[in-house]
C-alpha cells in the first residue's frame, strides 16, 4: 500500500522561469537514465525478490524514495514553464510581453527568442505547462529502460550503473543552469545518487557474503557445462596491442576460478561458412534460384 505524504522530499523551486532548461530537465524524468527508469526498475525488483527479506525492504525503501524525486523534477519543470513574478506584473500593466504563455499563443517579444531557442512544443500544446514522462527529445519512456531479472546480483550490478549514469546526467545539467533553486534541487539528487551508488555496491558485497549469488552470474549453473578453454581468455579483435597492458589480460580472474590468458590473434573456432536452407515457399523469401509462383 503506498501513501501520498503532501510534502517534498526536498525544494523544487526554481528563482526564475526558464522553459528551454525545463525541455533539457525532462531527460531525468523520461530519459533512458532517468528517475522514471530507476523508480519502476526497483519496485519491480523488490515486488519480485524471493531472497531474505532485508533485500526486498531495502528494494521498496529505495523504489518509493525514487517516486519522490519523479515528483521533484516534474513539479521542477512545470514551475520553470510558470510565468515568473516580474513577466506577471508586466502582464497586469498591459505591457506587450506576457512571458511565455504569450508567447506560446502569440504574440511578445519573448516569441522568437524561445522558437529559435527550441522551447519544447509539446510542454504547451500536449502537457499545458507541466512536465511529461518523455525524454529531452520527446521519447516516451519504455519499459525497455529497466531491469528486474530475478537475479540480485545481476539487477544490482545493473543499478550501479544506473545511479552512475543517472549522477552523471544531473552533473552534466548543474553545469548547463545558473539558477540557484534548480542547482539547489540537483545538490541534494547528487547526494542521493552517491548514497544509491553506495548501497548498491554494499548490497552487491553483502550478496556475495552471504553465499546468496558470485561470479559468475548465475553462479548455480553448473560452470563444468560451459566451454571451459576459453572462459577466461581475453581476444585482441581489433589492431594494436594495448589491451594487452591491463589487469584484464593477465594474472588470477576476479572470481579466483581461473587465470587470464591474453589471445593476440584469436582464430575462429568454426571455420566452415555454412549457407542458410530456403524457407517454405509459402513465406515468400527470396529463393537461391527462380521460382515459378506457387499455388496455394
């Protein structure tokens, strides 16, 4: 059961309204990246976790933080679309310039300056000033974005990268806003991100600890079963040989089951370059040679 608490977990207030940054903010809502992608990533994770009950509490407490910060950036967006203070009184004085609903509807100097700077269309016609679960492009988010396998250590590893690519987005947006408010917001998601990162890689320890899951993932697959001469061999498949210098290529293999072998020139295991045999006829696939039509 989820409850709606009519607080913030923290400030999402902009100083000024700025609807360019609203269309590049919406990438960490509907992005690939995004908190939509790490919110609906957990619940699923922990709605389906089989494993002892700390992971899936763990799971929930994170994917219900997450709904939160979804909750943040859109209500960020639709008050960087709002009419700022100054732009309203101006309105009021019947000054040409209505800010950006005027804008949007005709009308003010401000027109061309957001068409040439590419305000999103789709905040005015589709949304009415709010934000969308889409990407900075216009993208709908998908369900393509997330992971939920099951496998705790497989997810978990998944979420590292997650939170990384997601702390990496905002990083790379503080540097793009001058807003105080906005930088504020973006302080404490920062944060958050670097405790997630964290989480994740002592949930993977913990795991591992635990004798739950190791490397490699699914570690209850018979190993014996897999082609066990090249398991642990690196194969130089592109010119030069540089690779050859990392930890990767030589010495014990992390999981301690093997040892690195660097291959210089990796041969192909199965040299003969077998044709494909023609579909039934009735799929009408290209034949090797021509064919009269046939009856059906």
């Amino acid at each position: 059961m989820f409850r709606h608490v009519k607080q913030y977990q923290y400030h999402a207030k902009p100083e000024k309204a700025d609807p360019i940054f609203a269309k590049q903010m919406q990438e960490l809502i509907g992005g690939q990246w995004g908190e939509m992608s790490v919110m609906i990533g957990y619940l699923f994770q922990g709605w389906n976790c089989r494993g002892p009950a700390k992971y899936k509490d763990m799971l929930m407490d994170t994917a219900t933080e997450e709904i939160g910060h979804v909750e943040m950036l859109a209500t960020m967006v639709a008050r960087l679309l709002e009419t700022s203070p100054v732009e309203a009184e101006e309105a009021a004085n019947g000054a040409s310039d209505g800010g950006i609903v005027a804008s949007v509807l005709g009308g003010g100097d401000t027109q061309s300056a957001i068409i040439n700077a590419a305000m999103n269309p789709q905040h005015a016609v589709v949304s009415g000033m709010g934000a969308t679960p889409r990407d900075s492009m216009g993208n709908p988010w998908n369900t393509g974005y997330i992971v939920a396998s099951g496998n705790l250590l497989a997810d978990m590893r998944f979420n590292v990268t997650a939170e990384s690519q997601g702390r990496l987005q905002v990083a790379r947006l503080y540097q793009l806003t001058e807003d105080p408010g906005v930088r504020d917001m973006f302080s404490f998601l920062l944060a958050r991100d670097t405790m997630h990162q964290n989480q994740w890689l002592a949930a993977i320890e913990e795991l591992e600890a635990d004798g739950l899951e190791d490397t490699p993932v699914p570690s209850n697959f018979p190993q014996e079963r897999e082609m066990s001469g090249v398991a642990y061999q690196f194969m130089n498949f592109s010119e030069g040989e540089e690779s050859a210098e990392g930890r990767w290529a030589n010495g014990p293999s992390k999981d301690g089951k093997g040892k690195f072998e660097y291959v210089a020139s990796p041969e192909a295991l199965a040299p003969e370059f077998g044709e494909l045999s023609e579909v039934d006829p009735r799929l009408y696939g290209t034949p090797k040679q021509p064919k009269s039509p046939a009856s059906s």
